[in-house]
C-alpha cells in the first residue's frame, strides 16, 4: 500500500486498526534511490522490531531539497512501487519535507529503526520519547546510492559506448 501522508484519512484507520489488534508498528525512512543491498538489510531489520512496517519514503521535492536537484535518480512513484513490492514492508508513506520528523509524528511508530550513522541523538529521537516510543539503531551499511553513482560514473566516463 502506498499513500501519500497527507491521506491521513486513508491511512490512518488502517494504523489505529492495527494497533487495536494488539500489532506493533515499526518504521523506518530514506530515499532508496537506486536500491541496493544496503537497503534490504535495513527494511530486514526494520520489520524484525516489529509486526508491521511502515517506510517513509523522501518525495522528489524533498530529495531536490536535501540532497541535489540533480537527485532522485528514480522517479518518487517508481521507488514507492519498488518498496511496497518487498516482503518487509506493509505500507509506504511518501512525504515532502527533507526530514522525517513529520512523518514519525503522524505515524507514532512503537520502533523507529535507523542506521547507527546517525546515533541515538537523531532528529526523531525526540518525537519518538514525547509518545513512548523507541529508537533501534541497526550497523550501518557501507553500500550507498551515492557510491553507486560515483562508481558508475568512474567506470563508464570514458566509454561513449556505453553510454
């Protein structure tokens, strides 16, 4: 399932359902741009602190807007379809602002898992205790988009063909 957040209406009384039920909500976020391993093993981690996982998934306004103009790479929609595809991951929640902060105040996960890059003092730290909830730092992968990207361009800067 993917929705937008602001379809509060649509999304919302699936997450209280949920919650009802007795399930725990787990979440996690990012661009997933070009989508690689580093990315599986984080939406795996994710969904093992929890029943369901909601991905917040960076629109291409707030990609544009943190990290380049030249970025996403894949169209928002694409990489919305391609997250909700994988078996870890029950809904996607697509936002526009750079940061997620919106997004976990909305969702209110019980688990936010992130990458241990960002360390316990991470911008949503602070929503999550207002409402009980609790930070999972995973290790954090050395794979990258960004990586991928550099790569791709040192191997094939010289090669017309391949282009």
């Amino acid at each position: 399932m993917i929705f937008h957040i602001d379809e509060t209406a649509r999304w919302k009384p699936l997450i209280d359902h949920s919650r009802r039920t007795g399930l725990t909500i787990a979440s996690t976020n990012g661009t997933f741009d070009i989508v690689h391993a580093g990315h599986i093993r984080l939406l795996r981690a994710a969904r093992a602190q929890g029943d369901l996982l909601v991905v917040g998934l960076n629109s291409d306004r707030s990609v544009k807007a943190y990290k380049s103009e030249k970025r996403p790479i894949v169209p928002q929609q694409e990489r919305a379809e391609i997250i909700a595809a994988m078996r870890y991951v029950d809904m996607v929640l697509i936002f526009d602002e750079p940061e997620s902060a919106r997004f976990v105040r909305e969702l209110q996960p019980d688990v936010h898992v992130k990458d241990s890059t960002y360390g316990y003092d991470l911008l949503e730290a602070p929503i999550v205790a207002e409402y009980g909830g609790k930070i999972h730092l995973i290790d954090k992968d050395d794979r990258s988009t960004t990586n991928i990207i550099k790569k791709v361009i040192e191997i094939y800067r010289d090669d017309p063909a391949c282009l």
